[in-house]
C-alpha cells in the first residue's frame, strides 16, 4: 500500500488571497480534488479520462 502523501497543487488562476479554491493531486489511476480553506477535511477522487471531460468541458463555457 503506498501511503504518499500526494503533491496537491492550485491553478494559476486562483487568486492570492487563499479564498474559494481547490487543490489538485494527480496520481497514476486518478486526480484528487480538496478545498483549499480545508485541508483536513476528506478529498474525492474521480478517473483520469473524467478529469479530461470536466476541464475540456470547463474550457468551453
């Protein structure tokens, strides 16, 4: 079992005051998603290829 902590990182859009962000890790099997304001509290996980879908998605709008 691999315990690493993954390396969680922000978009750079995300504004400099540290408010309304999430963090992404991106593993070999799936990207991890938090709230910056929050780290302790429990992240979700969604497959790679989905993670495409949303940001090709989010790029359109």
């Amino acid at each position: 079992m691999n315990t690493t902590e993954p390396a969680w990182f922000k978009s750079t859009y995300s504004g400099t005051q540290g408010d309304d962000c999430v963090e992404v890790a991106i593993t070999e099997q799936v990207v991890c998603v938090r709230d910056s304001k929050d780290v302790t509290r429990p992240h979700f996980a969604v497959g790679r290829e989905e993670w495409a879908r949303f940001v090709g998605f989010a790029a359109e709008v």
